[in-house]
C-alpha cells in the first residue's frame, strides 16, 4: 500500500498559489497540477485538472482490476489514465475556447497510483516525480520543458538551466492545446521506496542532491515534506512549493 503526506505552499514572491493536489489513501493515488496562465487562471486550470482526473479514479476504475495478474492491472490501468487525462485536457482547452479570459491558461500534471508491487506514474510538464529506495534517488519524469531540450541538446549546461529566464516554458502540458500526450509508465515498487512529486517551485530552489539528503535523512514523512518546503522558501521561494511524499509499505 502507498501513504501519503502533502504540503502546499505560496512561496516568498507570489501572492496567489497555483499549485492543486489531492490525496486518497483509501484509493491509493496523488495527483499534483501546477497551473500556468497568469492569476486565476492558472489555478482554475490546475484545480480543473487534479478534480477531473481525481473524479475519473473514484469513478470509474473498476475495483475488479486488483483480481488480475501484475502485467495485465498494469495494462489496464495505463490505458485508462491515458484515456482519462485527454478528456480532461479537452475540457480544459475547451474552458479556453469557451471564455477569453481562459484562453491561455494550461497546466502540469502528475499522477502516482499504487497497484500490487507496482505503481503507475502518469505526466506532463514539468512537475517531477522522483523514487528514493536503498540504491539512492533517481528521477523518473523527464520535464517537457524548453531548457531540458536545451540541456539534452548539449547546449546549456545544467547550472545555465537552473538559472535560465526561459526555464518556465513548457512544452506540453494539460489545456494549452486540444491534443495531448500524457507519458505513462509502469515501476516496481518494494517496501521502503519513497516516490516524491513536486512542482518545480521545489527544484527551480533546490537541487537532486539537496532533495535527496533530505530524504535520506528523515524518516518522518510529514517531517520530510515540511522540510523540503521550508528549504525552499529559505533558498528563496520564487515559486510556489507543492511537495507529496508516497510510502510503499508492505
């Protein structure tokens, strides 16, 4: 089973905070949505993004899904968050088309969902999700962004990227047009494993290796999620923080 703990916060230089989550640990799921667009707008998008997809796991993922085999829960589940995420892109691109004042509004997205021995990561943008186990961290979410294309390009290094004034532009993500491609994925999960999801308000402020100190250090999962926050606001706080830090426990 997963546990969860989530923390939002506004940061040092936003008045307004368009980060949305939602937990359940009954269901096993977190999802995290960072909007874009402006004041307002991106929260509206944001909140329509992490209360529509959340809507679609309550709803309609069949509970007969736990009586198939780890391949085939897998499969299902894949190509029902698949499924899920571009009807709520649809509605979020249409909220646009609908209002002018939405018109430009979009938002990241990031799902974690917890199967047997298994977890299914849904994303895009560039809200992260990285897995802390007995080897060590490692990210596994790449950012749909313009400076990662950069970076993978050879054409900035990855201090030029954390300091870049175009480090915001994303390049996929949930809205901003009326086709998406979520990236989905399926990992095996052991006990002990930490999955940590983030807006990029905590790692524009610090680095993996901050983070995974961090982890490493605190057991305390609420300990951990305020720590990494509060980190964040001291070394600036430019953005707003969401941090949820996921448990597999046997």
């Amino acid at each position: 089973m997963l546990r969860f703990v989530g923390l939002t916060d506004v940061g040092r230089k936003r008045s307004d905070n368009e980060d949305r989550y939602h937990l359940s640990a009954e269901r096993e799921y977190s999802i995290l949505a960072d909007g874009m667009g402006g004041r307002l707008y991106g929260e509206v998008a944001s909140e329509m993004a992490v209360k529509g997809l959340a809507r679609h796991i309550e709803q309609d993922l069949p509970t007969s899904v736990s009586r198939l085999d780890r391949a085939e829960q897998s499969a299902m589940v894949i190509n029902l968050l698949d499924e899920w995420i571009r009807e709520v892109n649809s509605e979020v691109f249409q909220k646009g088309q609908d209002d002018e004042r939405y018109r430009e509004m979009g938002t990241t997205l990031v799902c974690l969902l917890g199967l047997d021995r298994q977890v299914i990561l849904a994303h895009i943008g560039d809200s992260r999700c990285y897995r802390h186990g007995k080897s060590g961290m490692s990210l596994l979410t790449e950012d749909h962004s313009f400076v990662n294309s950069q970076l993978k390009q050879g054409v900035i290094t990855e201090e030029e990227a954390r300091e870049s004034a175009q480090r915001n532009i994303i390049t996929r993500a949930v809205g901003t047009a009326e086709k998406v491609k979520p990236e989905i994925r399926a990992y095996p999960a052991t006990p002990g494993d930490r999955f940590l999801l983030c807006s990029d308000g905590l790692t524009d402020m610090i680095d993996d290796d901050g983070i995974s100190e961090v982890l490493a250090k605190h057991d305390d999962l609420k300990t951990t999620v305020r720590t990494l926050v509060d980190m964040a606001n001291e070394a600036g706080g430019r953005d707003n923080i969401t941090v949820i830090l996921a448990e597999y426990e046997a």
